[in-house]
C-alpha cells in the first residue's frame, strides 16, 4: 500500500460522510445466475487502484460506493451470502482500511467470499482479509504486505538547468519530502517511523484474519513480495484455490442456501 504524499449524489450525508443505513441509496442489482431455490448471492466488485480520490456513481468516491454495496447487501434479507470479487494492485491506506472495515461489518451479519481475480495485492489483500473465506485462482498475483511513500529528488536536474528553490517554512519537517534537496537523516527517521507503524497494523490485521503469528509474517512472506495464489494458499493466506463459480458455491454453502439465485 501507498501513503499518500503530504501534500453526492443521492447520498444522506452527514459531514460529507454518507450514512450507511437502511435509507441509504441503493445500487440496481442483476441477476447473472438464475437458480431454483429461495434466497440470493450479491456480488460486491472491487477493481482498480484504491482511492478516495475517485468519483462514486452514488456516494462521493469509490469507497462510498463499496461501502453503500456491501451494507445493502448485508442487510437485506434475502441475500444469504456475499462474493466480494478483488482485482486491485492496493492504493491508499485510509481507504484500504475503510473498505477492510466495511468487509468485516457485512461478515458480521452473513459470510462474505472474497475472490481475487488477476491481482490482489497490498491493499487489495488488506481489504481481503475482511471476509470470511477467501478463494483466488492459481495464477493470481496476491499478498504484497508492505507500505511504501516515495518520492523524486531533482537537485541535479535544477542545477543543469540553473533554477534553485527557495523555502520559506515554520519547521523542519514542513518540507521533508522536497525533491529540491536531499534529505536529513532526523527526516528518513521521522518517515521510516510512519512506515513502519503503518505496516505493523497492516501486519496485524493479517495475523488476526490468518491466525498466524507475527513475527513469522514479519520475517517471512510479509516483506512487500507479490505471491502466486497457489503459494497463497500454501502459506495460508487465503482458503482455497478456483474460479469465481467455485466462488459462489463456496458462498451459497456457508450462506446456507445451496439452491439460492445469485449472483445479483
């Protein structure tokens, strides 16, 4: 996952904040698999980079919408189980844990199976962890537990071209991300620290959902590398192997409903 550098339609709002009740707006659902039984499986897709930077269809941004799909879904009560489908390479932390917290709310009401699609990785496995049975296909590209910030240094290229920067700021870290100069040692300390307590509750969260120790995830898988889904599954960090069909029948079993139509 990526910290950030430092630098409504139709929705109740309160403090911009969409509030996620029963009278909140409510998404069209289709029906892609009919079945003979009562009862239905939801679909909740996430695609893409993950980021309250991007527009909703109804709430503000993309993490309103996942949010308003997945508490329509948890409380509605034909729906018996969820498939939460994952195709992301991660993005911003706060949203990744917004949408994590989202998954673990509609689990505590019915169970959710999260599929990964080609890419599951850093916040796209951060927000994974939420549910309740996780399933990827071999060749899925998953894990990725790490937190990065990053940024460009351009002195020398200032100084090719004979521009300088001039700063004036209130404290010494106001500017410790400027690709103007290098950076102090106190300055890579002070953003190292950041990284680190980010990535400890990254970590954490694995270790509960997992059940695995920590100090093995620290030392081992969770150093930033991308894993196959069948090495995923070998070191525990997803359930099982299969295609999204394997999917919903996995969820239609722990929904209940075997015969249930979905998903919508």
């Amino acid at each position: 996952m990526q910290l950030p550098l430092l630098a409504t339609r139709g929705t109740h709002v309160l403090g911009n904040t969409p509030l996620l009740t029963e009278r909140a707006p409510r998404f069209e659902e289709t029906t892609i698999q009919d079945g003979k039984g009562p009862g239905k499986i939801a679909q909740v897709t996430l695609r893409g980079i993950i980021t309250s930077s991007e527009s909703g269809t109804l709430g503000e941004t993309m993490v309103d919408d996942l949010k308003i799909q997945l508490h329509q879904a948890a409380i509605d009560n034909n729906v018996k189980a969820i498939v939460l489908y994952v195709d992301s390479p991660g993005g911003e932390v706060t949203a990744s844990d917004m949408i994590y917290d989202a998954v673990t709310r509609a689990r505590s009401r019915k169970p959710v199976v999260v599929y990964m699609g080609s890419l599951a990785a850093s916040g796209g496995y951060y927000v994974s962890c939420g549910g309740t049975y996780l399933m990827a296909d071999d060749t899925t590209f998953t894990g990725s537990i790490g937190v990065i910030i990053e940024t460009l240094n351009y002195e020398s290229l200032f100084g090719k071209i004979g521009l300088e920067s001039v700063v004036f700021k209130s404290g010494q870290f106001k500017d410790m991300l400027s690709g103007a100069r290098p950076m102090t040692p106190e300055e890579k300390a002070y953003v190292q620290n950041i990284v680190m307590q980010t990535y400890g509750k990254f970590v954490g969260i694995v270790a509960r959902e997992r059940k695995l120790p920590e100090e093995q995830l620290r030392t081992g898988i969770a150093d930033g590398r991308v894993i196959s889904g069948r090495d995923a599954l070998n070191d525990k960090l997803i359930d099982g192997l299969g295609q999204i069909e394997d999917a919903y029948d996995k969820a239609r079993e722990l929904g209940g409903a075997r015969r249930a139509r979905g998903p919508v």
